[in-house]
C-alpha cells in the first residue's frame, strides 16, 4: 500500500505534526528519516524492515554502514 494510500493521520509526517514527535513509533521516526521507500515498498515498511534486521535498535540501524542500509533497502524492495 502506498503511503497516500493511509489516512492522513495514520501518515507519519502528518501524525508528528499534529501530536508530536513522542506521539511516533520507532518505525514511523525512521520513516520520516529516510523520506522515500522504494518502487514496490512504501517507505513505512522498509523502515520496519531496517528496524527488524538491527534487532528494532534504532542505535544499531545508526551504526549500520551505507552498504548495508542499501541492501536491507534492496532486500526489502524484492520481497
């Protein structure tokens, strides 16, 4: 599903504006972070991914280096 696709509460952009940062799970701060998701990926479902692979640590997605963001961001992508 794409983002558009949810309600514009459920959207994180629009859920930080309207409660506040603390109001955000995990996946959605890293959402927000990383601003796009890939061509058959919403962005909200490779930042759970990213957040699975480290363990749901956002400390351990900040430690992973570029190369392995891309290809948990790649791997998500084929799923």
């Amino acid at each position: 599903m794409k983002l558009k696709e949810l309600n514009k509460q459920e959207r994180p952009r629009e859920k930080m504006m309207a409660r506040g940062a603390n109001a955000l799970t995990d996946v959605e701060l890293l959402a927000i972070l990383l601003r796009t998701g890939t061509s058959t990926r919403n962005v909200v479902d490779v930042a759970r991914e990213l957040l699975r692979t480290a363990d749901d640590r956002l400390g351990s997605v900040a430690a992973m280096s570029l190369d392995r963001l891309r290809q948990v961001g790649l791997a998500a992508s084929n799923t």
